[in-house]
C-alpha cells in the first residue's frame, strides 16, 4: 500500500496532462498489487477513487462506474485495480497454480483434528484467530466465482457460465485440457467482472443530469443530445 500511495503522490506533485497521468495510472500505479493479488485479495479497506480522481483532477463528482466509461466520450480509458486484482486471482486459480484442491484437502483433514466442534458446525476451517484466510482458501473461493464476496459474486458466477459453455457445458477443472489450451483467461475475467460491477448505463445518467440542471433550453430528451453534440460528443 505504501508504494501505492507514494506513487499516486508523485504523479500529482508532477501536475502532467491528462494524457500522461493515464499512462502513469495505468502502467506504473495499478500494476503495484498485481503481483501479490494472484493469491491475496485486496483489503477491504482499500478504495480506489482516490488514485482515480488524482489522475482525473476533478471533484469527487462522479460515480466509480462513470469513470470507467469516460472513454465512450473520448476520456481516458482507466484501469480498475480492483477488478484487476480479483481476475488476476481467477487466472491462478484456474491455469497458475492447479495444485490447491490437495491443500484444501489437507486443511480439511487438520481441521476435523484440530478445531473446536462450533467452528467445524460453521465449516470453518481455520482457526477464529487468523488475520486472514490461508492461500488456497482464497483461489478456491475464486474458483468458485467468489460466491463470498458479494462484490464479484455476480460476475464470478457470470464468469463461471461463459467458461462453461465455451467447453461444451462440461467441468471446468483447475489446470484441465480446456483451460491449458484456453488464451486469456485473466482478460476474459477482467472483461465480466468490470462490466458485472461497474456497467451502470453512464449515456442515459448523463442526460438525466443534463434535464435535472437548470439550464436555459434544456427542456426536452432532443434539446440535451442536441447540446451534448454541440460539445462534440456521440451519445449513441
């Protein structure tokens, strides 16, 4: 975190254009967790828009779906880190590294051993002291499609769907012929789970904003596409 923050910092103490603030955003400051994230999750505490808002140089007027769609008006097309990340644990989990069922295995043995009765009722399997989940709890939660995590819930079992069709609606196990010959596994993730989480319709959002403004002349739907295409912007 602290990387990121420091970089985030740096990019706003240089005052760039725009133009380079994303390609700073997008090859220097969300890269920083990708590494990590194949097998940890980002902290629930962490929030992108602060970085997304250092890169825009704007007031906090907008919603994080918004910003990720200001490249249909020809705004810059910015990387979600969180998105990112949680693919990234997808891509592991499926085609990286194959071998956690046996680790899930392992630790289901250990805890019928070694954990009090209530825990096992829950099927918890490790231990209520534990700051975190272990490694392979974290890619089977993501092989699952994060069913819990109710923020990639969604896409997770989208995600899941769209593999199980592209292999003739047969398993899709971890490391299987399917996913070995499969390409671009993270993208595909990426791809669904942006658009599960953030597809939020910004076109009809902003002509609502246009008609709820007290503007002169902005009485009806043709009037605001109308000035919207005054500004050079296609709505369709």
């Amino acid at each position: 975190m602290t990387k990121y923050h420091n970089r985030i910092l740096e990019m706003k103490r240089c005052q760039a254009p725009l133009a380079i603030n994303r390609l700073t955003y997008n090859m220097r400051i969300a890269p920083v967790f990708s590494y990590v994230s194949q097998l940890v999750p980002l902290p629930k505490s962490f929030e992108e828009r602060f970085g997304l808002y250092s890169v825009l140089r704007t007031p906090q007027c907008m919603r994080t779906s918004d910003i990720y769609q200001l490249h249909k008006l020809r705004g810059p097309k910015l990387r979600s880190i969180s998105v990112a990340c949680a693919a990234a644990t997808y891509r592991t989990a499926l085609s990286t590294v194959t071998c956690w069922p046996s680790w899930i295995a392992q630790l289901e043995t250990c805890a019928k051993q070694f954990l009090p009765w209530p825990l096992l009722v829950k099927k918890n399997l490790t231990p209520n002291h534990w700051d975190s989940d272990p490694l392979d709890l974290n890619l089977k939660h993501a092989y699952q499609g994060f069913s819990n995590h109710l923020k990639w819930a969604e896409g997770g079992a989208i995600l899941s769907t769209k593999l199980l069709e592209l292999n003739n609606n047969r398993p899709v196990l971890p490391g299987c012929e399917f996913i070995i010959r499969k390409k671009g596994i993270q993208k595909l993730a990426y791809s669904t789970l942006l658009a599960s989480q953030f597809n939020l319709d910004f076109i009809s959002h902003l002509k609502e904003r246009f008609q709820s403004m007290s503007v002169h002349g902005v009485n009806t739907e043709s009037d605001v596409e109308q000035g919207v295409d005054d500004c050079g912007y296609d709505l369709d």
